[in-house]
C-alpha cells in the first residue's frame, strides 16, 4: 500500500512530470508523420488492387487491429533486433525510443491506410473526369484535386486518431523510454504516492487533448470554410 493520500503532492509533481512533456510529444509527432506517409503508401494498393500488395496491405490493416499495441510494442522491440541480427545488422544498443516511434508509426499507419481509402472514395468522380477533360495527368488529379479533397474529408477521423495516438504514448515507459508516465514511475518508486501521480498525469493529459481539440476544432473549420460558402451561394 502506498502512503496517505496527500493532494498538495499533486501540484508538486506537475512541474516534474511537465518537464517530459516533450518527449512524449516528440513520439507522438514522428510517429504520426511517419504514419501518415505510410498509411497513403498502403492506400493505394487497396485503391488500384494491386495483385500481392493489396492482400499484404489487408493482412497488415488486419493484424494491427486485431492485436493490442503493447503486444506491437514488445514484438518490435524483441523482434526487429532479432530480425536485423540475421543480417549481422546489431541495433540492439538503439535507444528505446526508436522503437517506440517504429512501433506507434506502424500502427497509425494502418488506420491512417483506412481512413484515407475510405476518404478518397468519397470524392466525387466526376471531378477526376473533369480533370481529364482538361487534359490533366492522373498523377495531376490525384495531387491537385483528390488528395486536397481527400484531405479535408479524412481530417475529422485524423485528429481522433491523433488524440488516440497520444494516449498510447503512455505505453512507451514499459521498454525504458523515460517520458512522462516513465517518470511518473519512478516518482512512484521514490515516494510511494502512486494516486497523486497518476492523478498528475490525468490532468497533463487531459490538458493537452483539450488543447488538441481546439487546435483541430479550429483547423477544421479553416478547411471546410470554402464548402460552406458554396452552401450559402447555393441556397
């Protein structure tokens, strides 16, 4: 059992706990980055069914759902070492944090690959034979009229992805990556009061999804500004 609860220890551990922050948000960056370029990569084979890629992509979207990101993280950890040593390619001294990144960029991008198939679909067809009529590329159409579109569209499920992906951070301590619930562990070890840390914890995160939120209530809103007034025009 740990000692008797004491609330003014919650305002004395914000500080420390704030001070790794930046990790946690330096994962969470990189690994949606990295995400979300390898999630438009296993689109598009789901797009155009490209024979083998699209059945690898399927079993890839499959696997990552089907099993939970702790698992993921231990695989990658244990296994790309394991792996890469077969090819007498030692990264067994990485810094734990690279796998975490790896680990988190694999599983966004998953559901980014879903989230942009889906979103891609939606966009009018009849565009991309207007595209065409005007002589453009089909590499003209997807970048300067789907994609933008396609963006815009997507961009509800991205920023809960985002917020998602963030909670998972918290996960990072369990290989040794020292962010904030990895200090949060060791304050627990130190001073033995585990509620008000993660009570700390709870506000920071909670703090910083809020700020999300807006942030990604307000880039909404500057997307879809052109639709409306279409709407209105319309009407």
């Amino acid at each position: 059992m740990g000692k008797a609860f004491d609330p003014l220890l919650i305002i004395e551990f914000l500080p420390t706990l704030l001070h790794y922050l930046g990790v946690t948000l330096q994962i969470l960056a990189v690994s949606i980055l990295l995400g979300l370029i390898l999630g438009v990569a296993a689109a598009i084979p789901r797009l155009f069914k490209i024979p083998l890629l699209n059945q690898l992509v399927i079993l890839y979207v499959s696997f990552i759902r089907g099993t939970p990101i702790l698992i993921q993280l231990f695989l990658v950890f244990y296994g790309l070492p394991a792996i890469l040593m077969i090819f007498d390619i030692d990264i067994s001294k990485l810094d734990a944090i690279y796998f975490v990144i790896i680990t988190y960029a694999i599983s966004h991008g998953a559901g980014c690959s879903e989230i942009f198939r889906g979103a891609i679909r939606a966009v009018d067809k009849g565009q991309t034979e207007a595209a065409y009529s005007v002589g453009m590329t089909s590499s003209q159409n997807f970048f300067r009229i789907v994609l933008p579109q396609a963006l815009r569209i997507a961009f509800p499920n991205l920023a809960n992805s985002v917020i998602g992906a963030l909670k998972d951070t918290s996960l990072a301590f369990t290989i040794g990556v020292m962010d904030m619930v990895g200090r949060g562990d060791t304050l627990i070890s130190a001073t033995a009061h585990a509620l008000e840390v993660y009570l700390s914890l709870s506000i920071i995160y909670y703090a910083v999804v809020l700020i999300f939120e807006k942030l990604f209530k307000n880039l909404e809103k500057y997307f879809n500004r052109y639709q409306k007034a279409e709407l209105s025009a319309a009407s």
